[in-house]
C-alpha cells in the first residue's frame, strides 16, 4: 500500500477530523510560480529549517494572497481576471488576487518580476540596489505590488503566466492553503539570485533530475512539487510547456484509516509520491 502514514498527535488529529471530532482548518488563498528556463530547467528554492511550513523542502516561489493584490490600481495586460477566474473556478476578486499574488511572490523569492513599461515588454534587469529595496518593502509589507509597480509606470504581464494546476493542504494540517500553480518561462535579460528571507539554498535543476535527487534521499519534495516535476519531465522546451492548454484538476490529498493505520493518499489506488 502507497501512502503517507500519519503517527502520533497528526494521526490522533487525523481520527479526530474523520470522526468529526475536530474541524479543518480554512485554507487560505495563494499562488505558486514555476519559473522556467531553456533545458528546460526549474527554479527551486530550499525552505530554512526553522519555517513553520514545509521546513526544508525544494518549492516553487509562492505564497499567500495578500489583501492588496486585488487592488484595482494595478495596471494589467493579458487575460483579464474573470478569465483567470473561469479557468480556476473562482469569482472575479479572488482570481485578480491570485494572479498578482503571483507576480508579486515571484520577485519577493527569485528577484524576477513580470512586468514591463508597456502591455508588449517587460523590464530587463531587476538587480539594482533601487529594485532591492523595492523588494524588501514587498516582503515587509510597507509597500503593495500596486504601489510598486504604479511608481514606475509599470504594466503587470498577465499573459506570461499560464495556469498548471489547483492544490488544496489536506484536512489535517493546521496550516492550509488553496493553491493555484502557475508556469512561466524566464523573461529574457533577467536573472534569478539568492535572496534569502525564507529560503536557505536555490537552484536551477531539470525535473527529471530533481525527482532523481528526491528518490535518492538528497532532497525532499512535497507531493504537489514533485507531481508537478513529473508533469514538466515530459516536455523538451519551454515553449511547449507554456503551449500547453491544461484544464485544471482541483487535488486535495485526503485521509484514509485501513487496517487500523491512518495514511495521507492521493489517488483511488493509494499510491503518493515515489511508486
């Protein structure tokens, strides 16, 4: 049998919500980014070992909707928000909230921002001392994507992220988040760089490659990680990822008790993470 088995107080929790003794936690808004490059390549950062969430796991860059994010004063160029809204099943709000959500976790964790002065560019180089501060202000919440990118003049591209997936932390968790995951290819001329804050390490790594380390013990990876990893090893460019019209699952890992054992599964067949 596949499976996550839960001991201890997460498998008494687990009873508990499965016998309707205790209630899930409500699981917040937020949005991951797969940022990619010719290889194809994906970047991924190590969560520090003292975060209250997945502590040392490879992740995408990501995090909660702030409030902010479904501010209306930010300019947007692609899809409009209710389409972004009909692909992810969320009303109008929500959907604009995500999708700057995106952008904005996106420059907060690998320094890259998609957005450009017009609706057709996008800025070619964010490593200045002046984009810097700009991006500790995002992280210290003194400065809303809104008001950065309004200060200079710049359009939110929209159009450069396509949508990949909807994940959902299970039940038993006491922190939960309703996940959107979103791909985009590196814009030309900029570049990642270790920024620190939550994570300890980065890297650009093929997916094959990544699921390879995560077999081997080298890395740990969620299950939504690493099902996405397995989704992207199937593609040779990057173009023929973003090239691809995906319509999106909501998965949610669930909690089963057989045999006396209680176990976090994903599929009918029980199976969760390396076959």
């Amino acid at each position: 049998m596949g499976g996550i088995p839960l001991p201890g107080e997460l498998g008494e929790r687990a009873r508990d919500i499965l016998a309707g003794r205790a209630d899930p936690v409500p699981a917040r808004d937020a949005a991951t980014v797969v940022v990619l490059r010719e290889g194809p390549e994906v970047y991924l950062l190590r969560r520090k070992a003292s975060m209250a969430f997945a502590a040392g796991a490879y992740v995408f860059p990501g995090g909660s909707v702030d409030p902010r994010d479904a501010d209306q004063a930010v300019a947007w160029a692609g899809p409009p928000p209710a389409a972004w809204g009909r692909v992810f099943r969320a009303d109008e709000k929500t959907a604009r909230g995500l999708v700057c959500a995106a952008v904005r976790e996106t420059f907060e964790e690998s320094g890259v921002l998609l957005a450009g002065s017009s609706p057709h560019s996008v800025v070619d180089d964010t490593t200045g001392d002046d984009w810097e501060a700009d991006r500790l202000a995002l992280i210290g919440r003194t400065l809303s994507l809104a008001d950065v990118l309004g200060r200079r003049g710049l359009v939110l591209r929209a159009d450069l992220l396509r949508p990949w997936a909807h994940w959902i932390t299970p039940e038993i968790e006491s922190r939960r988040y309703d996940t959107r995951f979103f791909v985009a290819a590196l814009p030309p001329g900029q570049r990642t760089r270790d920024v620190g804050g939550e994570a300890d390490q980065v890297a650009w790594v093929r997916p094959g490659e990544a699921i390879g380390q995560a077999d081997r013990g080298e890395i740990f990876l969620m299950p939504p990680t690493r099902r996405t990893l397995s989704e992207l090893a199937a593609y040779e460019k990057v173009a023929d990822v973003l090239a691809v019209e995906r319509e999106i699952v909501t998965v949610m890992p669930r909690v089963v008790e057989v045999g006396g054992e209680v176990r976090l599964v994903l599929d009918d067949d029980y199976r969760f993470g390396p076959a």
